[in-house]
C-alpha cells in the first residue's frame, strides 16, 4: 500500500500566503507544515512510499522533500502536474502509476487524525470497493462534498446535493484498491478530458454508479480542510488541542 497526496494547487484563497508557497507548505505547529501531518499520520500506519503531487511552488515541496524522508522515515517520490491551473482530477491522473497497486488517497490541505487512515486499512481487508472516509457526525453545509448512500454504496457524491439526504461529508482521505485502480485512471480520463475544470469526485461518481464505492465513518473526529484563513486558522487549534490532550 502506497500513499499519494495531492498538492499542485494554487491555494488561491489563502494569498499572499501562497503566493510563493503550496498552501500544504503553511505551518500548522511549531514544527510542522499541513503536508507533515499528512506524512506523519501515513508513516504510523506503515504507509511509507509516498508520492506526491505537485504543480503551484513546486520546488518548494522538492526542497522540503528530505525533510519529511528524515523526519518520518518515508521514501518520497515527486510527481509533476503539468497542468496545474487544470482540477485535480488531471493532478489525480498523473500519479496514476503510484495508486496502481492501491493506495491511500489524501487531499494535500486535509488536517485529520490518523484514526480516518486505520479505519480505511480495517475496512479495506473485507471490503474491496474504493473507499470514501466519510464524517457523519458534524452538521453539513452547502459548501460540503456531500454523500448519498443508497441499497449498493455511495450513489452520489456532489457539493449540489439536497443536505437532508446525504449520509455526510467526504473529508479528502480514500483508500484506491488495487482491483479499481484501472477503472478509476480511465474515469478520470474521461473526467478532465470532457471539462477541466472538474474533481476527482466527479470521477468517483462514475465508479458510484456502478457500484464501485463504499465509505467508512470517521467517527465524531475533528478535522479539516485548509482553504481559506479561517480554515488555517482552525487547523492550528485542532492540532494545538491534539497536543494539550496527548500531554
């Protein structure tokens, strides 16, 4: 099982600050950026081939490369997105050597427990759909990456969606089987070759109409998604309070 993060985009919200930097570059404790969370979190689940992507501020992610290697024992490898003004169904697209085999799947602003990437390797030993690590517990907002779940797994996974009848929230974590791995690189395909501008998620979703995906609770866990201040913000307590309690 590998790890791939994603990280070529151009935090557009969170400027100046990432006028220079990938937003996964921002610091969140004293010593560590949003992207050594991430590592860090992958590195205690034994998840230690990491690929990640990147595009805006690439070199930046390069230099901090041996740092997370020496940190947490990790072996990184550096995908280029060419395209990084494209979505990140492209950005997803072109690490698609690295979840060949399976692969867990991190959005590259997700602040969260390593509790969320244990939940995906204990489902994923009786359950060979791709996995979605879904937040059921927190009130929903419009702005959520919603789920629906019907008779046979997740049967829609969109923003534009009803909140009264999703399940939750998608947080940016997934685990890639192997046994979809193909499937997925052809949707995507198809995704970004037809509009460029979209997700992953809109990839997904032609997996979901077949019945290719699954979700595993996160359980009442916090977390978050870095894109804007009050997103960075709110990443600095989380983390802040992980610390407190682990003292």
């Amino acid at each position: 099982m590998r790890g791939v993060i994603l990280a070529a985009g151009q935090g557009q919200r969170l400027r100046p600050d990432t006028d220079r930097l990938p937003k996964t570059l921002l610091p969140v404790t004293g010593t560590e950026t949003i992207l050594d969370t991430i590592v860090r979190g992958l590195a205690e689940v034994d998840v230690t081939d990491i690929a990640i992507t990147v595009g805006h501020a690439a070199e930046r992610i390069r230099e901090h490369a041996p740092v997370l290697e020496s940190r947490y024992g990790v072996q990184v490898t550096i995908v280029d997105n060419d395209k990084p003004h494209w979505n990140n169904a492209y950005s997803l697209w072109t690490a698609r050597e690295h979840y060949a085999a399976g692969a867990i799947l991190v959005n590259g602003d997700t602040v969260h427990p390593v509790s969320v990437e244990r939940g995906l390797l204990a489902a994923a030993e009786t359950d060979p759909r791709l996995l979605l690590a879904l937040d059921d517990h927190k009130e929903l907002t419009e702005e959520a990456m919603k789920v629906f779940i019907g008779y046979h797994g997740v049967e829609l996974i969109h923003k534009e969606q009803p909140i009264a009848t999703a399940a939750g929230e998608y947080i940016g974590v997934s685990l890639i089987p192997a046994g979809v791995a193909e499937e997925l690189t052809k949707a995507l395909e198809a995704t970004f070759t037809r509009d460029s501008t979209l997700y992953y998620e809109d990839a997904f979703q032609l997996l979901a109409e077949a019945g290719r995906i699954g979700t595993v609770s996160t359980g009442p866990v916090r977390w978050t998604e870095v894109d804007d201040h009050a997103d960075w913000a709110l990443a600095r307590a989380i983390l802040q309070a992980d610390a407190a309690g682990a003292l």
